[in-house]
C-alpha cells in the first residue's frame, strides 16, 4: 500500500486522508456498532444463545431474510428492466419516470407503508380484486415482500443505468456483424457486463430491505411465528426493557448481514474480473 | 465477393449524408472511401454492413439483392474504430464469439473452434496473449484482435470504419501495413473508410474521394493522386498551392506564370484556379529563362527526408509552400531571406465555374 502515497500523486496526503477515513468511519460506524457488542456481551453464552434460538425469532429470521432475497431478486429483474427503459427508449414523460424511480427513497417509510396497508387491505384498491383469488397481500408475508420491492426498487435501477448509458452500441452492432441475435447479444454481450452492477445494486437492495421497519410493519400483520420481522421483534423486546435481548438479536442480524453483503462484494469482484 | 451499391440516398434528419451514390466494388480489392467528416463516408461503410438501411436505391452482394438482408445475414466482417470488443472476453473468447453463437448445426465443434482460433491469434501475431483481457492490451493489440474475430466467421466482405484512427502514428504505420500484406493473403474483398490521405494512397488497391454526400473521383491511388478530377480531389490529397487568374484558350495567366493548360481550350478569358502541389514547385538559383518568379524563402522546415519551404511571392503579399527533397535543398545552399525563382512544373487548372 506504500506504493499509493507514492511522490508522484497529483493530490498529497495518503496518511492524513486515510486517518480521516478510518477516524470518521469509527465514530459514525465502529463505536455505534461496538456498544452493540458490548452489550450484548453481558449475557452469559447460554442466555445468548437462548435469546436468539427462540422458536419466535427464529422464525423471524426466516421471514426476514427470505422476504429480503425474494424482493431484491424481483428488483433485481425489474429494475434491470426499468433502466433499460429508461436508457434506451424516449416516449413521453420519461422524465417524469425517472423521477418516479426516486420516490421510494424520499418517502417517509411510515407513509409508504399506510399506503401500500390500505391498497392491499381487502377494501382497497388492489386488494379487492386480489382476495376474491385467494391473493392475500396485506398482513401477510407476502405483503412483506411488497414492502421491501417498494422501497429498494430505485438501488438496481440507479446502479445499472449509468451503466447502460455508457455501454457502446458497437458493442451490440458488432455482436449482430457476428451473427447473433438479439437474445445472445443481450445474454452474452450485454448482461455480463450489467452484471457487476446488477450486483451492487441487488446487494443494497437486499440489505435495505433487511433494515427495513417503518413501511413493512404497517402491512405486515405482525403475526408471530407467521409474518414479524426481526426488527419489530428487537423493538418489542426494547420495549419490555430487555436490553440485552434486543442487542442480542440485533447482533446476529449484523453478523448475517455482513456476511452476505461480503458473498455479494466477493461476486461482484469475481464478476468484474476483466477490468483489470 | 463484389459489392454494388445502386442510386443509394440517405438523410438523418434535414442531414443528406448520401445523394445518390453509386459505387462498384469488385471481388477481391481493397477500397478506400476517403474523405472528411461528414461526407458520408462512414454512412455508406454501415449501409454496405446492413447497420443502417438506404431511404432508396438498393445494395447487391455478387449481383443478388441483398438491401433487405438482416446483418446478421449479410456474412461481413465489420471493424471499428474503437474496437468494440467485448471486454468481459478473453482475447480467445472475442475471437470464438461469432462461432460460438452459430445455430447449433452448423456450429463448429469446440476442437475446431479452438484451432480456428489459434490460427487466427498465429495470423495476428498475438498467440501468447490468447487469456488477456482487451483491457489488458495495448490498442494495435485491440485493433487486431477486433479483426481476427471479424474474420473468425469467414466473412465475405471486411469493412472496416477508420481502423487506425485512435491509434499512434508508429502503430498506425505498421499496423496499415500489415493490412495490405494481410489482405494479398486472403483476399477478402475489403472496404475500409478513412480520413487520412496518405493512408488510403498506401494501403487501397482503389480509392473513392467522397464529399459532401457524393463520390468525387474513384481510380487507383496513382490516378486520383496524379489526375484529381475536381478542385476537391486536388485539395484533400496532399499539401497544394492555389493560384487565381484567367484561362484564355488553352493557356493560364496565373500570378506571374504562363502555363499551357489544354484542357481548358474552349475557355474564353475566363476566371479560372490553379493547383500545384508542394513537390511540384521547383526552386532555382538563376532564372535561366525557365519561366520562374522572384521569390524570398521565408521559412524553412526539414521534416524527415524532405525539406518545406515558404516562399513569398514578388512583393510578399502572398506566399507559397514548397517541397524539396534535402539534398536539394543543400545543393541550393537555402538560407531563410535567399531570393530565388519559383516554377511550377506541374499545374492543374480549373475553370473558376467549378470552385467549390
């Protein structure tokens, strides 16, 4: 690394910058995080290991994490789709789309989540063509994973579409002076190199949806066993004064978090091999 | 395979990038489309490609109508000036691409491909660097490698849009060359656009001049170098000087100088201009009857084996470019401020009608 501070570098001061970094990175990311830890360190292994193997929380992992991967995969697919519209068609009020896009970031969550509540709710706009199929969206998990797509929808769309942008239309014309078609352009040619990007996005979505409370309890139902996120649970167990508890959970889901946004950062890097 | 491009027009927009181009090439040769920017030169290149499709007129590979044709049909090699390669490839996987996307029955088996492959990466001289990736190549590197996977599907036609543009001017060089000692190889009847002069005078077998949406002239280099058919052609190929003053019978008046210029003999006192290329102004000592006119160097520049000199012209209100190989220029004993006569041993003239 001594090689980046190098005398030759335009702007001076790799020691400072970095000390900044790691100084600021401490105080917004690392302590928070450490008291975390700390205090879920005192709870004895035995109580630890009780509190989060709970049959309850347990089962709210499961609907946390799957209602997660679910909704960034659906993202995943339709924002790829959403950023191609926007970056390679013009129709009318296109700006007025992609600003749409951004919505879900700006809303308050609470507000999303009433509202999603109330379209989905058996009398609502949605929702009353939905249960007559036998489509439960509201207070169920399913109505998690609407949540999560809704506000992770603007991560994939954002992170592919400069992407897109960039990517050369010789790229696919001389794919097609090669003789193939539209389908193998766009899985051979186009895809891989959306692909890093797709990742990145799929990943912030994914965790976005993990941390996500103020929109999905709304509509979640809130059943335990059934349709509680981790979140709430951690709440629910802050609110009975359980402290240690809450910490306790909180730090598995940091713990698995980490983990998988790791998995996905090692993905990206092997997917991005060729820009070397 | 021979190539004919009938009557074909094309606009985008207000922009008329063709009128009414006409243009054979035959089976086999290297064709250069010369010309500046906007003359339609690359436009025609990706008609010819089925990348863009003509307003009317009709395109016609070995005689057979081919102007509604799928690129993906057409069998062309196509080479771009940025390359476009795919850059999540290794160098062999960009090569292989256009087999490996056949449809399956005629698609080669992974052996063959493989050898294939190899034969070509021999052909480009880039055999050991077959799992680099494009990013990982130089741009002479990248450019060949774009034309042995343009090649890899056995094209009947190459086309290729500036080929050397974003590169050095060593490896341009070189690179320009190996074309030529690669197309007397295979013989691909090849068409490549460029606007550099020099470039399509040493690599084509033909030259077309475009301008302004039209074909100028179209010959072998020598014919379009040494018999430019209008004032266009005249100016783009090679460093020219311009004189004005009148055609009388077959005979120029241009400032100071008399030259017989028969093919302008119907032309009665008319305003006319004359071109001579740099080469072409001979430089003396004395003016031994030669025809010669007073002139003072002003300027004098060695560029390689040859030496540019500015002359200004009698009173010094207009000056000329000359070019002299070095050794005469030393046998002159040229000093900036010398006088000396100026001659032109060859000039063109056209009627001023023809001005562009």
């Amino acid at each position: 690394m001594a090689g980046v501070s190098g005398k030759n570098k335009v702007v001076p001061g790799f020691a400072p910058a970095l000390g900044y970094t790691i100084f600021y990175l401490s105080i917004v990311v690392l302590i928070p995080l450490s008291g975390l830890f700390f205090k879920t360190a005192t709870l004895s292994w035995a109580d630890f290991v009780a509190a989060v193997t709970a049959p309850r929380v347990l089962a709210s992992y499961r609907v946390t994490f799957g209602s997660s991967l679910a909704a960034a995969l659906v993202n995943a697919f339709f924002g790829v789709l959403v950023a191609w519209v926007l970056v390679r068609y013009r129709f009318p009020g296109k700006k007025l789309v992609d600003a749409l896009v951004d919505l879900p970031f700006a809303l308050p969550t609470a507000v999303a989540g009433i509202t999603l509540a109330s379209i989905y709710s058996q009398n609502g706009w949605l929702g009353r063509y939905l249960e007559p199929r036998g489509v439960k969206v509201a207070f169920t998990p399913l109505g998690i994973a609407v949540a999560m797509v809704f506000i992770g929808l603007p991560f994939v769309v954002r992170t592919v579409q400069p992407v897109l942008e960039e990517l050369d239309q010789e790229i696919e014309e001389a794919a097609s002076c090669l003789g193939a078609n539209r389908w193998q352009s766009f899985c051979r040619v186009l895809l891989p190199t959306m692909l890093p990007a797709i990742l990145t996005g799929f990943a912030l979505s994914f965790a976005r949806a993990v941390g996500e409370y103020g929109s999905i309890i709304f509509i979640a139902g809130n059943m335990p066993m059934v349709s509680e996120i981790t979140p709430l649970l951690i709440i629910t167990k802050l609110e009975q004064y359980d402290y240690a508890g809450a910490t306790a959970i909180a730090t598995v889901m940091l713990v698995v978090s980490f983990v998988m946004l790791l998995c996905i950062n090692l993905l990206q890097k092997w997917s991005r091999r060729f820009a070397e | 395979m021979s190539i004919e491009i009938e009557a074909v027009s094309k606009s985008f927009g207000t922009f008329a990038a063709l009128k009414d181009v006409s243009l054979k090439v035959p089976s086999g040769e290297l064709v250069a489309l010369l010309g500046p920017s906007g003359s339609g030169k690359t436009s025609l290149l990706r008609i010819i490609a089925g990348l863009e499709s003509p307003d009317s007129g009709r395109i016609l590979f070995d005689g057979e109508e081919a102007t509604r044709r799928q690129v993906q049909e057409r069998q062309v090699g196509f080479v771009f000036q940025h390359y476009a390669l795919f850059r999540h490839m290794t160098v062999f996987d960009n090569i292989a691409f256009g087999l490996t996307v056949k449809p399956r029955k005629s698609r080669p088996g992974k052996q063959e491909i493989r050898d294939r492959v190899h034969n070509l990466l021999k052909l480009i001289q880039l055999e050991n660097l077959a799992d680099r990736y494009p990013a990982q190549l130089s741009g002479g590197q990248r450019q060949r490698v774009a034309l042995a996977r343009a090649l890899a599907v056995e094209p009947q036609v190459l086309l290729l849009d500036e080929p050397f543009g974003a590169l050095d001017a060593k490896v341009r060089l070189e690179l320009r060359r190996w074309l030529r000692r690669l197309h007397d190889e295979i013989h691909v009847t090849s068409v490549f656009v460029t606007h550099d002069q020099e470039e399509a005078l040493e690599v084509a077998d033909r030259i077309v001049v475009m301008n302004g949406g039209r074909i100028e002239q179209q010959g072998t280099p020598s014919e379009v170098y040494d018999r430019p058919a209008t004032p266009f052609v005249y100016d783009f190929l090679g460093s020219v000087n311009l004189f004005h003053g009148r055609v009388h019978e077959g005979t120029a008046q241009m400032a100071g100088f008399r030259v017989s210029s028969p093919e302008n003999a119907s032309a009665h006192d008319a305003p006319a201009v004359g071109y001579v290329r740099s080469h072409d102004i001979a430089i003396e000592r004395d003016n031994a009857g030669s025809g010669g006119i007073k002139a003072e160097v002003r300027y004098l520049l060695s560029v390689g084996a040859m030496v540019r000199a500015d002359l200004a012209l009698n009173d010094g209100d207009r000056s000329i470019e000359a070019e002299l190989p070095r050794e005469e220029a030393e046998r002159l004993k040229l000093k900036v401020g010398d006088h000396v006569y100026a001659r032109p041993r060859k000039m063109r003239v056209f009627v001023e009608d023809y001005q562009i």
